[in-house]
C-alpha cells in the first residue's frame, strides 16, 4: 500500500479538500502502480514536468505529488478559468493561468517563479497540450518549462505516466471508471540542465532543455510501455510525426 507522505508546505482548506475529492475518487477507480516518490527534493522549490495523453492525467499527477508531499501549483490554459464554479476552485486553490497569445503569456512564467521562490512546486505539461502523436509517445514540447527552469536554476523533475487514457480516453468525455484501471506514475532524478543555465537565454538554449525534457520523459514511457518511441518526434508545427 502506498501512504501519503505529510505535506511539505501547509495548504487552505479548499485545497485540502479538492485533494480529498481527487484522492477518494481516485482510489476507487484506479490502482497505484508508483515508483520514486520518496526521491523526489526534501526541501526547495522544483518544477514537475510530465507527458499529456487525456484531460485526466493533471489529476493523476496530483494525486501522485500529492501523496508524495507535495502541493503543486498547475500551469493552465486559462479559458478553464473562466468556466463556472471549476475556474473558482482553480483560483482559490493558486492555479496558474496561461494566457496564451497575449500581453500577459508572460505571467505565468512571472507567477511560476515566484511560486518556486517561495519553496514551492510547478506542474506543467510541456508538450501544453494533449499529444498529437497517433500512438500517444510524447511530441515536440513548447518552450514555456524550459524558459522557468533555466531562469530560476531550480531542480526538473520528470514525472511520467501511463494509463490515465484508459480512464478518460484522448478528448473523451466519457468515464471509464470500471474495472480499476492501472496507473503507472514515476519520478526520477533531476534532468540535466546546468550547461544550459551558463549559457545565454536564447532560442537555442530554450529548444536544447525542452528537448532534453522531452528525451528523458519518453524514454521513461518506454520503460512503462516495454515499446519504442519513433525515432521522430511529433512536432505540431510540422503536422508531421
């Protein structure tokens, strides 16, 4: 049985119990398949970068930092904001939003820093959104994780997972709670990023840690899959795998 580790950083009542509501439906329609959560930092700020296959893998993930001590803080498009009642309670709990486009892209680079400042713990999805890739592998990331990791020089952490789409199937909208699906979560050690940190923040630099983020995250999926990536990862813009 996996226990929760207390709490690194105290959290409001709202959050807590939007945690207790995760964790409690969670626990009756999935299985833990966990790995690393006791290696993970004791102290200081980190952000956790993980692959995005279906709208439940943020509460996978949750769950996860959750039982593991920790209380993240989620980038999020920011139209989720705006959707009633949810929007409050990401809000109220110090979600991120993600104005995308906009004058204000940069604010949530700005709010993530100062959340790492203070100790505490990002959960991002570099990728920004659910992959393209026809088999699920993870694409080619955005730039936004690399740019907070290389201005803060605090620790990456990758955090992949396997599973959660047999939940919630990709852009589904319907529930597959039954029988208990598996969910393979694991953390492992920081992704290598200091020769970046001493050179120039530059597109270069932003591109070479995103895609050392996504190499270490897809290799990890590969060990939960007992497959091979494509050698070619999907990139968006290209519309090409």
């Amino acid at each position: 049985m996996v226990k929760r580790i207390p709490l690194r950083q105290p959290r409001g009542r709202l959050y807590r119990a939007s945690a207790c509501v995760i964790r409690s439906a969670l626990r009756l329609t999935t299985r833990k398949d966990w790995h690393g959560m006791h290696d993970m930092p004791a102290e200081g700020g980190f952000i956790a970068v993980s692959n995005h296959v279906t709208y439940a893998d943020p509460l996978t993930l949750a769950h996860f930092l959750y039982n593991s001590g920790y209380a993240p803080h989620f980038l999020a498009k920011s139209p989720l904001f705006e959707v009633p009642m949810f929007g409050t309670i990401l809000r109220k709990t110090d979600q991120i939003p993600v104005h995308r486009g906009t004058v204000r892209a940069k604010d949530a680079v700005d709010t993530g820093m100062k959340v790492l400042d203070s100790g505490g713990v990002i959960a991002i999805f570099p990728e920004g959104t659910l992959t393209r890739d026809p088999d699920l592998w993870p694409m080619v990331a955005r730039t936004g994780a690399a740019r907070m990791a290389l201005l803060t020089g605090v620790p990456v952490i990758p955090v992949a997972q396997w599973g959660a789409h047999r939940l919630l199937g990709r852009y589904s909208k319907v529930l597959k709670p039954f029988p208990r699906k598996r969910i393979t979560v694991m953390a492992g050690p920081p992704i290598e990023l200091d020769d970046l940190r001493a050179r120039p923040l530059d597109n270069d630099s932003l591109r070479e840690a995103s895609t050392r983020i996504m190499d270490t995250l897809t290799v990890m999926v590969e060990q939960m899959r007992g497959e091979k990536a494509p050698v070619v990862r999907f990139d968006m813009r290209k519309k090409t795998g």
